[in-house]
C-alpha cells in the first residue's frame, strides 16, 4: 500500500535509498583497482555513511541502505547505527561484482553471503537487494530465482535506459511483481520522445543544477503518479576521497564531477520532499 495524498491522489513520501560502499569499489575503477588491494585502501566509507545518517536524523527522514557486506564485515558498529535510527538495510551483495559477469552459483554465494553478515550484524531480516551497477538483465532473469530462494522480497536491480555501462530500455519502468515472485522496483525515468531518461541520481543528478532535477522530479510524481525513489553513495558527499589512478578520462569525469556540491544539493532534496524506506513506501510495511 503507497501512501497517497487524498486530495490529488500523488505520492506524498518519496524513497530515499544509499548504496553502501566505498570509493575504490566502484565498477568503473575495477580494471583499476585489485580486488586484494581493497584492504590496504583508506575506508572512507565508515565517516562519510555517518554523515548521511546524521543530515537525515536532522531533516526527519528515512532511507534504505543498500549495503556491500565487504564493509558491513568491516563497520558492524555502523550497520548497527543505521538500524537505531530506524532506516532499512538491505544488500548490494558482498563484493559488488557485477550479477552480468557472475554464474548462478556465484551469485547465490555472494548474496547469501552478505545477507547472512547483514543479518548477524543487525539481526533483522534482510528482504531487499540491489545489483551492483543495476546488472539484471535479460542474460540472468535467473538472478530473481536465486533471490526468491533466499527469501528476498523486493529487488532494485534494473534500470529501464540506454547506458553503455547498464540499462534495459525495454524492461517495465515502474514497479512489478517478477513471476519469481520477487517485486522488482525499477529506478526512476523520464519518458520523453520516446526515450527514458534516467532521472534516479547518481552522476546525472551531481552533473544537472538542482533545479533542474527538481523540475523531473516534481514532473515524475505529477504525471506517472508514481513514488519517485533517489540512490545515491557515500563517496559522492566526499570530495577529499583519494584520486584513483590509472581510470579512463570518461570514467574520471563520471565519478568526481561536482562532488563538492553534492552534500547541499541532498541537503536541498531532503528539505523538498519527505523520505522513506523501500519497505514502507512500496511495501506497505
Ligand atoms: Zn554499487
């Protein structure tokens, strides 16, 4: 059940969702970066999701963290944190590989892995999953077997764009029960002459001015009716974070654009509107 305004029949809360990881585990940087060396790299991601927990304790709002369980391992204090605040956790699996490059058994051992460090970490039960680098796909629709297996209920693993990197332009744009019994909640777009645009956050939203993406925003919830649900990360309100070297100019400029405007403008989407978690909004829970 969403919850709806009973004069104009819109959303009146919106979904706030965090990816949680760090700098260095990024798939743009993983030609970059050895998966050995993650260790041996400043973890900035501790500090920076403390931050976040406390801009949205001071605006009122909640949010579902999407979290690696690479740094719920490391950071149990943090997912600790984030449950007494009353947010959501949720995985992004356990060491962001891409559900593309994986096999079925690769990916039914890297989700039940950092559901089952979520789940000791926080002892709450894990529902929701998000893909690394939305990476489902047409390839591995088995993917939503595999969660439904582990007793997931919801997935946010898909976004319906063109993209050289993701995106199923031709998978539906709002929220669906999945045959496997999984609810999958795609990220939001825009439809416009025939093409989606991704209106969701991330780079788009640290590259457009505010009000620009306020105008889709506001545009999205007026026309489709439908709760529009922000992702961001950590490492996008830390423009301190350490320089990755040896990144493609493309990627470079995708991920440290505008860092250090970012925290005002959340700060700006969470004045503008009111948040909650996946579960609540979606879920009715
Ligand atoms: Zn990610």
């Amino acid at each position: 059940m969403q919850s709806v305004n009973a004069n104009n029949g819109l959303p009146e809360k919106q979904v706030l969702t965090v990816d949680v990881e760090d700098y260095f585990h990024v798939s743009a940087f993983e030609k970059a970066i050895n998966r050995d060396d993650w260790n041996n790299l400043e973890l900035r991601v501790e500090a920076n999701t403390y931050r976040l927990l406390e801009l949205f304790d001071k605006h009122q709002a909640k949010a579902t963290f999407f979290t690696l369980g690479w740094v719920a391992e490391r950071c149990p204090n943090l997912i600790k944190a984030i449950v007494a605040q009353g947010h959501e956790l949720a995985s992004h699996g356990f060491s962001h590989q891409r559900a593309t490059i994986m096999t079925v058994d690769e990916f039914r051992a890297d989700v039940s892995k950092s559901q089952q460090v979520l789940e000791d970490a926080s002892g709450q039960a894990i529902i929701g999953y998000r893909a690394p680098s939305f990476s489902f796909n047409d390839s591995n629709t088995w993917a939503y077997q595999v969660l439904s297996d582990l007793g997931f209920e919801y997935s946010s693993s898909t976004y319906p764009i063109e993209h050289d990197l993701y995106g199923v332009p031709n998978w539906p744009r709002f929220k669906y029960q999945r045959i496997e019994g999984i609810i999958e909640i795609p990220v939001p777009t825009l439809s416009i002459l025939g093409q989606n645009i991704g209106i969701g956050g991330g780079g788009y939203f640290r590259l457009y001015p505010y009000w620009l993406s306020k105008n889709r925003i506001d545009k999205y919830i007026n026309t489709e009716k439908q709760p529009y649900c922000f992702y961001f990360h950590p490492w996008e309100i830390d423009p301190e974070q350490p320089r990755i070297p040896g990144v493609s100019v493309k990627s470079r400029l995708r991920h440290y654009l505008n860092l250090s405007r970012m925290e005002g403008k959340v700060i700006r989407l969470l004045e503008d509107y009111q948040w909650d978690t996946m579960k609540s909004v979606y879920l009715g829970r």
